[in-house]
C-alpha cells in the first residue's frame, strides 16, 4: 500500500489500531501488539498518542511484546529500546505498565536460552500477537533478523551486521559506541502473529523494500519471509516505492 507521505500512512494505521482496540474493548478483551523501533514507527506513535489525547482513545486493554532490545543496555540506557519505548510512546498513554513487555538487554549470556524461551512462552500465553509492527532495517532485517536467520527461528541473541551498526552509529556518537549483539523475536516468532503491517519511509528505503517485496524469499534478506503470511502489508510512502 502507498501513501502519498509517511504521516498519512502512519495516520491510516493509527485508526486501524483504533478500531481494533475499541472492538476489543466492547467485547471484554485485550489486544496484543508488536512493537518496532526505529524512526519509522516514530509518526505511528505520535498518531496513538494524539488519538488518546484528543479522541479518548483508551489503551488499558492493551499488550505489547517489543520486538528486540541491544543485549548489554541497561533499560536507563538512553538508546535502549526499553527508554525509546518509554519516550515515544508508554509514558503519554495508559497501557498499564505489566502489560508491557521488551527483552531485557542485561540478561547474563548464561541465561539467554531460558530468556528467549520465556518471552516465546509470554506471548503465547496472552494468546499470540494479534497486530504487528515492523520496520526494516538496510540489510533486509525485520527485528534484528540479520542475513542468514531462518524462516523458523526464535527468540535469541544475534550478532548485528556491520550494517546494522553502521546505521546506528550516529546515535551511539561512534560505531565503535553501538552494542555488537541484541536480543530479537526470530523470523518464525513475527511470522505467527495474525496480521503484519512493515512501515517503510523514505528513497534510501526503496531498495531494500523491493527486494523484500519482489525478489526470491531468502535468508539473505528476512522481511523477504513475508510473502509467506496470509496477511502480511508493506505500508510505504512514495519515495520508498521508487524501485517496485
Ligand atoms: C533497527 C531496529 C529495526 C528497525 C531498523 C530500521 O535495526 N531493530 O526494528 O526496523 O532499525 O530503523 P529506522 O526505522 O530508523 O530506519
């Protein structure tokens, strides 16, 4: 789907949001999220956020699995994605704060399987995602499935492309500052959820996104596993389909 520009693309999915949150509301139900990061779902956010202050959207029925975290940042860390969360979205709206779940960054090395495990287990039980979010990355990842995740992985600790760091590096004031590995939902993780919206904004986007969108499903490129899911969109704007 192409919008004219990110905003009124990250408006159309804030009201799709909506809908389903106050449908759920009417039956007694909750609603699970997936969360991204990033830049790009920032203008999703911001539109939530608005639609709770302006439109009394309320999100207490609401749960949130956050894609991925950098393994090694303490949740205080100012690039943390616990703290970007926090910014960009928890702190100007009403989920509750037990309904919130991110990977922790300070699990010890000996306690990633049994982390990655759990957090596969707390999805399940709250009944599978049920909308989820992604942005993607310049090497083709979604989470931080780097080139090479395969189509059933799971949650787990990866090592980030060089790439990935590069790209971060402006936040981290140094690529040498970025963390080298980051604990992420797999493939086969993102893939169960029922519906999968990827946000893509931008030119510098437009190459990876026809990649994933048109060319063969590959390990080298994850988001391309989305042509598999029943019900899987690519959300862009008009810079990043300049090459489908
Ligand atoms: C990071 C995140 C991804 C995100 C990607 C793109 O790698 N782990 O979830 O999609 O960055 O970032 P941006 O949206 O800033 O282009």
């Amino acid at each position: 789907v192409i919008f004219e520009t990110s905003s009124a693309a990250a408006a159309a999915l804030a009201g799709e949001v909506k809908a389903l949150v106050e449908t759920r509301q009417k039956e007694g139900r909750q609603v699970v999220l997936g969360l991204a990061t990033g830049s790009t779902p920032v203008p999703f956010y911001r539109e939530l956020i608005r639609l709770h202050r302006e439109e009394g959207l309320s999100l207490r029925n609401v749960v949130t699995f956050n894609l991925d975290e950098y393994h090694g940042l303490a949740p205080t860390h100012p690039e943390s994605y616990f703290r970007f969360m926090r910014e960009q979205l928890f702190d100007h709206v009403d989920i509750p704060d037990e309904n919130i779940h991110l990977p922790s960054g300070l699990v010890a090395v000996e306690e990633i399987f049994d982390h990655c495990h759990a957090y596969e287990e707390m999805i399940d039980a709250a009944g599978g995602i049920d909308f989820q979010i992604l942005g993607i990355g310049r090497t083709g990842h979604i989470g931080f499935n780097e080139p090479g995740s395969s189509r059933d992985s799971l949650t787990r600790r990866i090592t980030l492309d060089r790439i990935t760091r590069q790209d971060a590096a402006g936040d981290f004031r140094g690529e040498e500052n970025v963390p080298r590995f980051a604990i992420t939902m797999g493939v086969g993780t993102i893939l169960r959820a029922r519906k999968i919206v990827l946000m893509a904004w931008g030119e510098g986007k437009a190459e990876v996104v026809a990649r994933a969108v048109e060319g063969v499903v590959t390990e080298a490129v994850s988001a391309s596993f989305l042509q598999e899911h029943g019900d899987a969109r690519f959300v862009i704007d008009a810079p990043a389909s300049r090459e489908l």
